[in-house]
C-alpha cells in the first residue's frame, strides 16, 4: 500500500476567495463568548491530561464547565428572544 499525496483539487476549498458576509461575521461574534470558553475549557482539560487531576484542577475544570455552561445558556436566551421578537 502507497500513501499518496491528495490532490489540490481535492483538498482546494470550494470558494477559495469568498470573505465572510456581514451576517456571518455577527453570528461569530455573537457566538465568541461560547467560543472562548469552550476553548478555555479545552485548555484546562488538556493541561490535566499528563498528571493526576488535583483538588485545584478539579475546580478550575468545574469553573471552566459552568462558564461554558453559562455561555451557552447566554447565547440560547438571546436566541430565544431574537427569534420572539422577529
């Protein structure tokens, strides 16, 4: 078996120049504080994946949990009334 390279048609994305719209970009933004903290969530996981998970880690993991936690329950109630308001 050969591992062969894939070729730049295949790999091109679809709109190689396409910027992203005005819409695009304000769904982004309004997403961004999930965003975050899902990433710093990611982090914090990450950083205890080499080492016994101590006191001090299980809580900066439970505080990562609830801001994601919150963020997605910001980002739903916004929604929510967006989409009852339109």
């Amino acid at each position: 078996m050969t591992i062969m390279p894939l070729r730049a048609v295949d790999t091109a994305p679809a709109f190689p120049d396409r910027e992203p719209t005005p819409i695009e970009l304000n769904i982004i933004d309004r997403e961004m504080p999930l965003i975050t903290a899902e990433v710093d969530l990611l982090d914090v996981e990450i950083s205890v994946l080499d080492r016994p998970v101590s006191e001090l880690d299980e809580r900066r993991i439970r505080r990562a949990r609830r801001r994601v936690l919150a963020a997605r329950r910001a980002l739903t109630n916004r929604s929510t009334v967006a989409g009852g308001a339109a």
